[in-house]
C-alpha cells in the first residue's frame, strides 16, 4: 500500500508529544525498507524534512499547502461536489488523493475525519474521565474533544491504544469493537537510551543545584499535581526535617503563577526551583542528578518522562492511575495522587534506602530496554501487513 504518515507541527517545548513523534519519525526512516509498503509524509512544511529524507525512498508533501492554494483547491472541490451531489472532501481527503495514498497513518494527536481508510493514536481521553479540569473542559475544549473523538475514533480503520486501560476507555466511551483497538505501549525516548557521558555538573552549577532533588519535568497544568508535591515536600520538611530540594521544568499553560503563589506561601522558594523550559541536555542532566523522578499526573494511562527516567537511571515516583501499572509495572513507586502523606512517605522511603532505590534503577533500565521507537514502528508495519489483504479489494 501506499501509506501517508501524517506528522503534527510540533517545537520541543510542547514537550511528551514532540518527543513521542519525533522518535517514531525517526525510526520510521531507519525501517521503511524493511516494510513492502511505501510511505509518504504528509505535512505542515515538507521542506524542514529534505534533509532528513534525502537519502531514503520516502516522499513529502504539504498539508495544508500556502493559503492560495488551500482556496483555490476549495473552489475547486465545492464545484466538484456540487456537480456530483457529494460532500465537500476536506483539505487532506484532496491531498490523499492527489497523491495515491490508499491509507493514512496519523501519528500525532492532530488528525481530521477522512474517507481514506486510516489509523488513529489515542493518548487519553481524559475530558471523560477527569472534565473538571479546565485544560480538558473550560472555552469549550470539552466540546472541541467530544465532537473531535465520536466522530473520527467510530470511523477509524484501527486505533492504537497504549495499554489494556486505554483500549478499554476507548470502548467504553465511544462504542467501538474492540478487535479495532491495537495495543502499541508508549516507545521510550531514544535521547534516554543512548545519552551521552557527561555527568551534568556544568548543568547543576549554571542552575546553582546540587544533586539529590527531586524532579519534575511537566507542563504547568492543574492536572499536572504540582500542588500536592508541594505539600508532602513541606510535610517532610515539617514532620521528619528532611528539607529536599524540588526542581520544575516545563513550560507555563496558565497554572505556573499558582503554584509559585502555593510555593511562597508554603515557605518552600528555598526549596523549590523553577528552571522553565529546557533543552534535551539540560533535561538528561537533571535527571541523572535527582534522587527521584516525582511524577504525579492526574491523567494517564500511559506517560512519557518515567520512561526518560528509567533510561537514564532516575528511580520513579508515579501517580497510580488507570494505565499506569501496565506501563511501569515493578519498576516504579506507585502512589495515590491525592494522598500528601503516601506521597511524603514514597520520597522518605527512597530518601532512606539507597538498596531500593537501586533496585528501582535496575528494573526500569530493562523496562525502557523492551519498549523502543524500532518496537512501535515494526508493531504498525504489522498492522498496515494486515489490512492490506482488505484494501486490495478496491481502488483510489
């Protein structure tokens, strides 16, 4: 088949979404002549990507292409459609056409409805399960998400979920067979398995940090949980006087003021460093430093940084969600999110007992080791191997 791969606009600083595509894309162009199928991708500025393609059998073509072209092909389809008593195609339906594909592999979240057979990702649907928080729910992102996922999740060829818990919630909410649903686990991040040898000490100086902080490198969002880190820092601090260092990385989506408020009104701006966003070095650094990796996330069911600590040798605090412990399985301290205390007793324990700390790194080594961007692309090519004996069956 001729396969388009869809690829979202995305910067570094957007964070475990960037990360996850730019390593599929990656490995895609290190595997597609293992696949019979050929691929084409399909994207904002196909230009930013010569480089990358030249040396491989792998074409590329815009979407949504300049703003002339985008109304003149509008025109173009409206008088079609008319003339035919169709629906107007959207813009990448034309795309597809134009340039063969008989599928559409969306690798992103970003993805519109189309006619073309395709294959969709979800990452969560957490506007469901948790609509109070206004990331997911407030200016009409609750609709936008609703609308957006009925629609196009119904009409997928297929879906890759990353986890049981995730296959479940897509056919929990939105109806689908489940023999549609694909289980791919989330790949861990390529710059984690294979990272360079510097220790980080230029890092930590240039922060004015010292190793044995706990990390917590997340967007500031409300579901992120910056706030109940927060509290069971200061409840060690106040309980057992253990007074640790909290490093924050990421960039702010509307809650970071908060949470320096929180921060200053807890007695905690001694403690707790807020670097903003970071570059993949910087990020590889502060892991390697930090007594822990504390990730608390309100959503799931699968997420990117204990990956990233794993492979870098970082022991893993998580929030226990729905998801969670297929993807971390033994190699991570589990906690109730909105526990302080279990969260103040997760960080003593590792604080106090460098074994199991030690047998933490351990696992999650050979865990990030099972789960590769090669893994996730060899499982689509399976897919794509499979569907071919049906889409044989007709013509563009």
């Amino acid at each position: 088949m001729k396969v388009g791969v869809f690829l979202e606009e995305f910067s570094p600083d957007v964070g475990g979404g960037y990360t996850i595509q730019a390593d599929i894309f990656q490995s895609l162009l290190e595997l597609a002549g293992e696949s019979r199928h050929t691929f084409t991708v399909v994207c904002h500025h196909p230009e930013k990507l010569r480089e990358a393609l030249r040396s491989t059998s792998i074409e590329a073509v815009a979407f949504p292409g300049t703003i002339p072209q985008r109304l003149g092909a509008r025109a173009t389809r409206g008088l079609a459609a008319f003339g035919k008593g169709q629906k107007l195609k959207n813009r990448l339906e034309q795309v597809a056409h134009e340039s063969g594909l008989e599928f559409v592999w969306f690798v992103g979240a970003e993805a519109l409805q189309i006619d073309t057979p395709y294959c969709a990702v979800v990452w969560d649907l957490q506007h469901r399960l948790q609509p109070w928080f206004p990331e997911v729910s407030a200016g009409g992102q609750w609709d936008h998400r609703e609308e957006f996922y009925s629609s196009f999740l119904r009409r997928a060829t297929m879906i890759i979920a990353g986890t049981e818990a995730g296959r479940a919630e897509i056919e929990r909410f939105y109806d689908v067979p489940a023999e549609h649903i694909r289980i791919l686990p989330h790949p861990t991040p390529r710059f984690a398995l294979n990272p360079p040898a510097d220790d980080g000490a230029q890092v930590l100086a240039r922060h004015g940090l010292s190793a044995g902080y706990l990390f917590y490198p997340a967007q500031f969002w409300p579901h992120k949980n910056h706030a109940n880190l927060l509290l069971a820092v200061t409840r060690l601090r106040e309980q057992h006087g253990l007074k640790l260092s909290v490093v924050l990385v990421g960039s702010d989506k509307g809650n970071q003021d908060y949470i320096r408020q929180m921060t200053n009104s807890l007695g905690l701006n001694e403690q707790v460093h807020f670097l903003g966003f970071v570059t993949q070095g910087e990020l590889i650094a502060l892991y390697r430093n930090a007594l822990a990796l504390t990730y608390l996330s309100f959503f799931g069911p699968e997420n990117l940084p204990p990956l990233e600590a794993f492979g870098l040798g970082c022991p893993v605090i998580a929030a226990n969600v729905a998801g969670s412990s297929e993807q971390l399985g033994d190699a991570a301290l589990l906690v109730e999110p909105t526990n302080v205390e279990e969260i103040a007793q997760a960080i003593k324990r590792l604080s106090d007992d460098s074994g199991f700390c030690e047998s933490l790194i351990q696992r999650g080594r050979e865990r990030a080791r099972e789960r590769t961007g090669s893994h996730f692309v060899r499982g689509v090519f399976a897919l794509l191997d499979e569907f071919e004996n049906i889409r044989r069956c007709w013509t563009r």
